[in-house]
C-alpha cells in the first residue's frame, strides 16, 4: 500500500470514530441551527460558501443569455416555439373554451414558427408537423378579427402548400381521449416490470446494438415535460475508449466502471429557459424521461444502473472537458446500460413501505 493510501486510510478511520462523528455532528447541528432561523441568516450561510452552488448559479445565468441570444436564429429544438405551441394545446382543449384567447403570445408563436420554417437545416420533422397541426386548429377555433386575421396569413405563408400525403397521417393538434389507442399492458404485467428492474452494475462482454438503445428512447421521449421543452439530452457512448473515459468519472461507478459497455449521460440544457424559476425543471423532466428509458430496456434484454453526480467541482470540470459541455449545461446523472450477466450480484435494495411513502389529505386546518 502506498504511503498517501496508508494516510487516507488513517484518515478515514479517525473520522469514522464514534465521539469524532459525534462531535462533527453536534457541530453541524449548532452551525445550521443559527443559518436556518429565517431567510436573512440563510442568505448569509448561502453567501458564505461561494463555491457550493457556484456552478449551478453560471449555468443558469448563461442559460438566460443563450435562451434570449436565439431568439432571432432557428433552432432544431426551437424552446420559445415549443413552449408556444403546448400553451396553445392546452388552451384548446379548455372547457368551456374562450372565442378568443392567447392575444398575449399568439403573435410571438407565429413569430417563432416563421423563424423555424426559414431553415430547413434546422427543422426537427416532428416539431414542424406539430406546431403546423396545433397552429392551424388554434386559427380554425378563435375568432378572428383584422389582426389575427393577418397572423393567420403569415402562417399560412410560412406554412406553404401542405404536402397531400400528411392528410393519411394523424393529426397532432389537441384530441379526444376516447381517440387513444387501446390499453394492451395490465397493472399486474406493469408491476411485474417494475419489480424485475433492478439496478445492474455487471454486464456481459458484449456491444449493446444502436438500434435497441433508440427503441428505448422511442418509449422515453414520450414522458411528461413542462410545456413540453424536453430540456435535456441523452449523451451516449459506446465507442470502448470514450466509455473508459467518461464511466471512470463518477464515485458511483467506483469498481465496476471497467465492465460498462455504454454509458449515458443525462444533460439537463438550462438554456430553455428565459427565467430562473424553471431551473429546476431540466432535472424533473429528464428524471422522468430516464425511468420509461429503463424500463424499455429491461423488455429488449437489457438492463440499466443510474450512476449519481454529484455536484463537485473537481468532477465537474473533468466532465465538462470529457464529453464537450456549454455553461449552461448540467449533467444530472450517468447510466450504465449494457446485456446483464445471469451469474452476476444484484442489490434487492427494498423500497420504504406505503405508510412511510404517502399521505392522503394532509394539511393544516383551514382558517377560521
């Protein structure tokens, strides 16, 4: 054992002593008890590690900047177009429905749409087709007068003639339930799922094929998303040399990095966003979106871990040179994916009973 291996070893052994816990306990206890009393004593707790939230903080500003610099320039993912769009949606389907409604964002749509249709380099097919679909069924409902009549021209005209062979394809705006397709899929054979999902960390040796990883995106791409941004992005590799690279960053994957065969990375893209109240949301959205990833995984033979990041500066800073990252990017966790081994050890890690997951109707009661 080297000499620094024995020092950490030391180390870790005074710290893992019971009355050094128990101090470093009643210390955090103390400190955070005076940071925590109201909001202007928490400010200055906040203030006084800097470096904490000092990434998160740059992602975010930089976020904004890039969200209002692309206004002007198409985008494949077109954020403003896309949140447009869904607000619209939503609004067709209220009940009851106004005669007349989105006045305070309808020209701005029309705007994006016609940004987007200038450049056919950037046109993600789907995005195209829907907000065309959504926008021709939002001038077909309200009722128009002079200025909307003119932004119904303009869409049209960006639009242009509609290509015959999309009226045998499903319309994308706004239906009826009762239009969905039938349910195949029972609770039982769901919950059969679920239970047979299990975080695998020891794959065969064995190339996990493109195309079963995108059919499983095909099932991911499908969670919930607010107003449907999908603000993230799945970062794969399965090139060896760039698996090597990138698995070996994580604490998590201390261990078993070297029997990964493709590594994700989830990257959450703050610059969806014009404002900071929504910075949370790249990590709900792709949390959700990475649950239906893994459970179509697990029905095409392959099985997933999800590897933690934590937010340290050291890693962040190799990640970020590793793989290519903007300031405004975030990663939020890696994955592990690969053919899992029959012989290899899976973790049963039990789940908290209901009693201690849930709650009904609990609340303080109502002012009198």
């Amino acid at each position: 054992m080297s000499k620094l291996n024995v020092i950490k070893r030391r180390v870790q052994l005074f710290l893992a002593r019971p009355a050094v816990r128990t101090a470093s306990e009643r210390g955090n206890r103390a400190v955070l008890g005076v940071l925590t009393a109201n909001r202007v004593t928490a400010t200055i707790g906040f203030w006084l590690s800097p470096f904490g939230f000092n990434r998160e903080r740059y992602a975010v500003l930089t976020g904004k900047a890039a969200y209002h610099r692309n206004q002007r320039r198409p985008a494949a993912t077109s954020p403003r177009l896309r949140r447009n769009v869904h607000r619209l949606e939503k609004a067709l389907i209220m009940e009851p429905r106004r005669p007349v409604f989105a006045l305070d964002y309808i020209e701005e749509t029309v705007e994006a749409f016609e940004a987007y249709q200038r450049d056919p380099a950037a046109i993600d097919p789907s995005l195209a087709r829907w907000s065309e679909d959504v926008l021709r069924a939002y001038f077909d409902a309200v009722e128009q007068d002079d200025h909307l009549a003119a932004l119904h021209d303009r869409f049209l005209v960006a639009a242009g003639d509609r290509d015959p062979g999309l009226a045998l394809e499903m319309d994308h705006s706004p239906f009826q339930r009762k239009q969905s397709p039938e349910l195949s899929v029972s609770y039982d054979a769901l919950l059969e799922l679920a239970m047979r999902r299990r975080s695998v960390r020891w794959f065969e040796d064995k190339p996990v094929p493109r195309e079963l990883v995108d059919q499983a995106l095909m099932v991911g791409r499908q969670s919930p998303s607010a107003c449907n941004r999908q603000p993230f992005e799945y970062r794969i590799f399965d090139d060896p040399e760039l698996v090597k690279r990138v698995a070996s960053l994580p604490f998590g994957a201390a261990g078993y990095s070297q029997n990964i065969q493709t590594v994700v990375v989830m990257v959450g893209k703050q610059d969806n966003f014009f404002s900071a109240r929504d910075r949370h949301v790249p990590y709900i959205d792709a949390a959700l979106s990475a649950m239906a990833f893994m459970f179509a995984l697990e029905t095409l033979d392959l099985a997933s871990s999800v590897i933690n990041w934590p937010d340290f500066e050291p890693l962040e800073r190799k990640m970020a040179k590793a793989i290519g990252l903007e300031p405004y990017e975030r990663v939020i966790f890696l994955m592990a994916v690969g053919y899992p081994r029959s012989d290899g050890g899976v973790p049963y890690s039990a789940k908290k009973s209901l009693d201690f997951l849930r709650s009904y109707n609990v609340a303080p009661p109502s002012p009198t």
